[in-house]
C-alpha cells in the first residue's frame, strides 16, 4: 500500500474520519489506530500500517 496523507474530519466517540488531502475519499477508522495527540483537523500520515502525526 502506498503512503497517503489524511485530515481528521470528524471525530465521532471512538472513531474518526479520515479525510484523503487530495479530496479523493474518506476513510472511517478506530481511535486506537491513531497517535496520541490526534485530534479534529490533525494531518495524519500513512505508511507500513503506521499513522503518524504531521
């Protein structure tokens, strides 16, 4: 898999959704699975199964 960049858009209990920057989609995915410190608006990046915090 590639790597992609993500926004946080929405944050919704437990889960948020992700936002490609290139507008192409959206992605709906746990909490758990994010950094620490990510939050409404964070940029998120993708790569080897690993979201980092940009």
């Amino acid at each position: 898999m590639e790597p992609k960049d993500y926004i946080v858009a929405k944050i919704e209990g437990e889960y948020a959704t992700l936002r490609n920057v290139d507008g192409s989609g959206e992605i709906f995915i746990a909490m758990a699975l994010l950094p620490p410190g990510t939050d409404l608006g964070s940029r998120l990046h993708y790569e080897m199964f690993t979201y980092t915090l940009v």
